[in-house]
C-alpha cells in the first residue's frame, strides 16, 4: 500500500456534536479517501465523543485511526501523537469543531506541488461568530515567505504542511502551554519554510464558535496565561530573527494584537494583580520596542506601548474605557490639526500632568482619503474630470486639492489645479454628522496637449491622483476606484490629434482597484483591434460604379474624415475616399467612385493616420463596372493578385480589341 498524500490529525476533546460535520468532511474531500489518513486523538472526552468515534469507524471503513488518552489540557499532546504517526507526504491540523470545503485538501496539495512551497493557508469562514484572521486572505499569492506578506497575523495551526519540513526541523508544539501552543510550532515552521503559498479564492475552512464556549482561543484564562506566551514568541523572535524590518515585520503583530488582548484581560482583574502583570508586560516587549517601529504601528498602538513601558496602569485602565467606548459609539475620535500634522484627541493629549508625546497622537498618515469620481471624460485631447475628496476628520477649511498624473515608467509627474466646488451635507451619513466638508467638490479640464508644464504628454501610462488638502495636510489617493453609477469603468479609445498628427488616448481603470489611467501611445490598448473590414466588396446597388467597403470602427472618438480607404497605383497617382458611419455600433461605408480614378493596377488600405489594414481581396466573379470618359469607354475589374491582396484594375477600352470580341461572338 502506498502512503497517503495528507494526513489529517484531528485533537477531540468533548467535540460533539461538531465531530460528525467534521470528519464527514473529510471523507468527502475531492481528493479521495484513497489518499487521505485520518488520525483522531481522543483527549480524555467525557460526551459522546468516543461513541461517535467509534460510529464513525464503521461508516468510513479504513479512513480512520483513533488513539484515546488521558486529557492533556490543550491540543498540543493530541497533535504530537498524530504527527508521529503520519505518514503523509503533506499534514493538515484540523480542529474537531471545523471542518473543510469539499475542495479544500485537493487545491492545497495542488498548489504545494505546483509551487514548491512547505506550507499552504486556505481561507477561512467565521461560522457563528467566531475571530478569525483575515487580512492575509485579501489575495492568492502562489508563493511568498513570512516577511513579505501578513501569514504572521495567522499563527493557528489550522493549515497544510509538507510532513518533510517539520520532521527535518524536529517541530512539535509545547505542551506547556495552555493557549497559544500553536504560536512557536507555525511561527518556526513559517520561519524554516521554502515557501508559503495563500490561497483566498476558495472557501478551505469553516470554523465554528461553539456554543458551549468550548473553543480554546475564547476561554478566558487571564492576562498570566497570555504574558507566557507572549514571553515565549519575543524570545523565538529574539533568537531566530536578526534585528532588523524582518524582525520588526514580525514584532508588529505581537505588540499589537497580544498587547492589547492581555490589557483586556488584566483590566477585568483585582489591584495587585494589575500591577504585577503590566509590570511583567512591560518587560517583555522591552527587547522589542524601538522607535523606529513608530511607523509600522497605529497612533493608538503607540500610545498603548508608551503607558505600558513606563506602566502607568490608572492611565491604561483609562485608555482601555475610551477604546471601549470609542468601538461601540461608531464615531472617530476628533483631531487636532496643527502645523501639517494631525492629531487624535486620545486620553492624555497634551496634558501637561502626564507629558505622553505628541508622536503618540499623530494620525496623520492614518487619515482615510474618501473620494468619489462623478465624472471622467475623454472629449478630444481633453481629460474632465468632476467629484470630491477628502480627508476623514479634517473639515475642508483652507483647501489645496490638486489633480496629480504621475507616469509609471519614468515617475514624470506633474500637479495640475482644479477648481474647487461646494459639496452641501457631504459627511452628514457619517460619525453621526460630526464632521462636515462642505467644499471637497473639484473639477478639472486637462489638456494633454499642454499637460507637461504647457508641452505635450509623452506616451505613456498616467496614473491619475488627488492630492487632497486640506488646513495644511495634503494626502494623496488614486482615484476611480469610488465612482458615481453613471461613470463607467470600461476602457474608452480614441485616436485625437496632438502637435505631431494622431495619437492614441485611453482611458480607463485599472484590476483589481478600478483606478483611473490614461494610456498614452498604445501601452496597453492598441488602435487596430478596433478596427474592422468586411470580406464582402461589391458594386453599390445604387450606383454601379462605386466599390462599396464596409466595416467597423469601435473607438469612441476619431477626427472627422481621418478614417479612409487609400488607393495608390504604383506610378505615384493616389486617392483618398473617407469612411461614412451608418449606425450607433460604429458600422460604416466607403464608397470609391472608380470613374474618377485615373488607369492603373490600384491596391489600398484602411487608414487612420499610420494605422491601417490591408482591403480585402475583390471577388473573382466581381462583373466589371463599365463607364465612358470624355467619350471613350472605360472598364475597372479585378486585376490578378498575390498574397490575395486587394487590386483593381482601371483601364480604358481598346476599340478594335472591343470590335474584335464582338465580331467573334457573331
């Protein structure tokens, strides 16, 4: 018998009635059983998790290997006793009370193969209202590593590992520990991984709150047990990371979401215990703390950090209240603007009794641009743009808003001005009215033809911002991606006339984010995909000497008369017949007078400035179209061709040849 490809280790400890829904959906994963082992570790239950356990065997014969022992108290041991014995190329931990989508084992082995990679994070649903990590899950990314994505920010151990990486690193989780044991086991096996692979398009794992309140990550220990663990990942960091952004990238997590989880629960604790463990608190992350991770972290963040190291516990107890408060009201703190900076009105600013510093206030570059785009237009060589923009608690007094276009090859970027227009009752639907910008509205005309400080746009991809400004402080946003419903996203091309004759222009939004771009000289839309000729050629039904083309032309603009059917004879004689639109799709018709062209062998194009398309070959069977010039009689028909390309031949009547034919036909 060959070995599986996924062993799913599954610690249980009083897990019904989720056991059932769990491990059915393992069973039933697209994979097949064939590949799968299942090792249940029953951890002392005391319901019926052991009947049902045993139920289980029967119905999924073969599947299963349960292992029954004393109750450890977490499910560190459980885990262990199933890595021991797996024998899987890959490792799934899967917690009884989840359980998977019907796809989710056989994408992640997919992607691990495909990728090279030791650890695969599917995404997760909250069944039941339970927290779970999110923000790693924003995008698939085939495979990056622990510092260039947020995989830290999940730690649970809820996730595919190839069995190799861990046995080579001898990685177990301690059982030491009664929350958190997961914690140094993922962040060693992240740290020892040849890659990580997340996968955010596919619903892997569905993870429920219990209602007995039996979850281990819910159970309210205290802030001891939390201090233990966090003194445990600050070492692991400490002794595996160099200092440095890598270790700051990591730190982040830990003196954010751990800090203020353990400040929650001391908060709820008696006087003495209080003190002593912000006191063992702020020694902890004493190793980890620096200034130069101010700009990693929140101003909230910061000020938490600042009362903990210099343990000013009435402060934290404070400050916990108004972060409590400020959750449940729904509206933003106000801030305090002051020479370009702004700053939060968080408990303790600029009180003189206190002296916290003002970096600990500053929200400057938390500040949320909102805009919305109510209209984008190409009319010509020229961009108009209409909405408004602004800064989230910064009332629009003294306003300084201009549109930015930024190059994204080259970085050229030039600062355009709008004008500034009223926008009564904007901010009214949120913070409870609290704020107002009554002039965020702008308006723009740009020229391309004089954008570059009074030149011509090169070619090129411009990114189009707002530099929103506002009582000093100017933040800057791309724009497009908030648009009104009658402002559409979809690519529009034309072809306009600049300085050195036609030239593309593209508007249009970018993926995923739908911000707004304009393409200069065919980056990434080309002109001659809109552009289309039927094979069909035939004489006008109304005018028998006239060949008629038709075609279409799907840009959205183009100048009148630019788009024609050139002809040229081979001796320097030319002729330009322009296209005639004959409906709203861009359908249209040339019609080519043949008695005006002089005789001659004439081939030709669709043209539109230096874009153009070959004319299609003219039918065989085309029947000559017969005139008379100046008397004398004149034929055009098809002219033999190579490559079959489009010729027509115009010539005039040779008489005697004429009355030769007609003598051999009597």
């Amino acid at each position: 018998m060959t070995d599986p490809t996924v062993s799913v280790i599954i610690p249980a400890y009083n897990a019904m009635p989720y056991l059932t829904r769990c491990i059915s959906s393992v069973a039933e994963q697209t994979i097949g059983r064939g590949a799968l082992e299942v090792i249940v570790v029953d951890d002392g239950s005391t319901d019926g998790t052991a009947a049902e356990l045993e139920r289980l065997t029967t119905v999924y014969p073969g599947l299963m290997q349960v292992i029954r022992q004393e109750n450890s108290g977490s499910p560190s041991a459980p885990r262990n006793v199933g890595l021991d014995l797996a024998q899987g190329r890959f490792v799934f931990f899967l917690d009884a009370d989840d359980h998977l989508g019907p796809e989710a084992l056989e994408r992640m082995v997919a992607t691990a193969e495909k990728n090279g990679t030791d650890i695969v994070l599917g995404k997760m649903v909250s069944v039941g209202g339970r927290s779970l990590p999110t923000s790693m899950f924003k995008r698939t990314q085939p495979k990056t590593d622990v510092f260039d994505s947020r995989v830290y920010w999940a730690l649970n151990a809820l996730k595919l590992f190839r069995r190799e990486l861990l046995e080579r690193h001898a990685l177990r989780f301690p059982t030491g520990l009664t929350i958190g044991e997961d914690q140094p086991f993922v962040a060693l096996a992240y740290l020892h991984a040849s890659g990580i692979s997340v996968l955010a398009d596919y619903d892997f794992l569905f993870c429920s709150l219990r209602d007995d309140g039996g979850n281990a990550t819910v159970r309210a220990l205290g802030s001891e047990f939390r201090l233990r663990i966090l003194a445990r990942m600050v070492d692991l960091l400490l002794e595996n990371v160099p200092p440095g952004p890598g270790r700051d990238h990591l730190a982040h997590r830990h003196l954010t979401i751990e800090v203020q989880e353990i400040l929650a629960h001391l908060a709820r604790e008696a006087r003495p215990e209080q003190q002593k463990n912000l006191d063992r608190l702020a020694d902890v992350v004493a190793p980890l703390w620096h200034e130069g991770l101010r700009t990693r972290l929140s101003a909230m963040a910061w000020l938490r950090l600042h009362l903990v190291r210099h343990r000013m516990l009435d402060e934290l107890l404070e400050l916990i209240r108004f972060e409590a408060e400020l959750k449940t009201s729904g509206v933003a703190t106000p801030v305090v603007v002051d020479d370009g900076r702004a700053y939060a009105r968080y408990p303790y600013f600029r009180d003189p009794a206190h002296a916290v510093p003002d970096t600990c206030y500053d929200v400057t570059d938390q500040l949320g641009p909102r805009h919305q785009v109510t209209r984008a237009e190409l009319h010509g060589t020229t961009l108009r743009l209409a909405g408004h923009g602004y800064l989230h608690r910064i009332e629009t007094r003294d306003v300084s808003t201009a549109l930015v276009l930024r190059e994204r090859a080259g970085g050229a970027e030039y600062r355009l001005p709008v004008t500034h227009t009223a926008t009564p009752g904007l901010g009214a639907g949120e913070d409870e009215g609290r704020y107002t910008y009554d002039k965020a509205g702008f308006e723009a005309d740009v020229d391309i033809t004089t954008a570059a400080d009074g030149a011509p746009l090169a070619d090129g991809l411009w990114d189009i911002s707002l530099a929103i400004g506002a009582q000093g402080v100017t933040k800057e946003v791309r724009i497009g991606s908030k648009r009104a419903a009658d402002v559409s996203g979809r690519a529009s091309t034309e072809v306009v006339t600049g300085a050195d004759g036609l030239r593309a222009v593209t508007l249009y939004t970018t993926r995923p984010y739908g911000n707004l771009t304009l393409d200069l000289g065919e980056n990434k839309h080309r002109v001659l995909p809109h552009l289309t000729l039927a094979p069909d050629v035939h004489w006008a039904a109304d005018a028998p000497t006239e060949l008629e083309f038709a075609g279409r032309c799907t840009l959205a603009a183009h100048p009148d008369g630019a788009l024609q059917v050139r002809l040229g004879n081979g001796t320097g004689a030319t002729a330009a017949f322009p296209a005639r639109r004959v409906s709203d799709d861009g359908a249209f018709i040339v019609r080519v007078p043949v008695g005006s062209l002089s005789p001659g062998v004439w081939g030709g194009e669709l043209g539109l400035g230096d874009w153009t398309l070959p004319l299609p070959e003219l039918p065989k069977t085309l029947a000559p179209a017969r005139w008379r010039r100046l008397g004398l009689p004149c034929y055009a028909r098809p002219a033999p061709s190579d490559e079959g390309r489009f010729a027509l031949q115009v010539a005039r009547t040779d008489p005697f040849r004429a009355l030769m034919r007609r003598l051999g036909r009597s």
